[in-house]
C-alpha cells in the first residue's frame, strides 16, 4: 500500500473531516481513504447521455419526465 502527505490543508477542513469521521465513527484517516477513493470511483466523471442522467437524478424522486421530441435545426440567417 502507498502512503501521501497531505500538506496545507485548511484548519476548517480537517475539522469537517474530524467531524465526519466521528459520525461514521472511524478515524480520520480512514475517512480520507473513503473520501479519496469514493472520488476517483465517481461514476459521474464518465460521459453518458444527458437524458439518461437526468431519468436517474429525478424519477427516483417522483417526479415525472416527458421529453420533448427532436426536430431539426432552422438554417442560419443570412445577412448578405
């Protein structure tokens, strides 16, 4: 396993952190493990349809979506 120093972390952070790791009653150490690989596991930072992200974030919560169906763009203005 490999080791970091974290250097210049704000005092507010490292409190936040003391206190989220008291909540989930781990040490904080731990915490900045699970916070660290939580992040670069963060299925978010992989491109996907819009769409399909909007179904997942919203339905959950009841609420109702109807999409609009595609229609071509109009041509440009032309000004010459």
């Amino acid at each position: 396993m490999a080791s970091i120093t974290i250097r210049n972390l704000d005092n507010d952070v490292k409190k936040r952190l003391r206190v989220r790791a008291a909540q989930y009653h781990r040490s904080m150490e731990e915490e900045a493990r699970i916070i660290l690989r939580d992040a670069v596991n963060d299925r978010r930072a992989v491109p996907r349809d819009l769409a399909k992200f909007t179904r997942e974030c919203f339905v959950p919560l009841g609420v109702e979506l109807k999409f609009l169906a595609r229609v071509a763009m109009r041509e440009p203005l032309n000004f010459s």
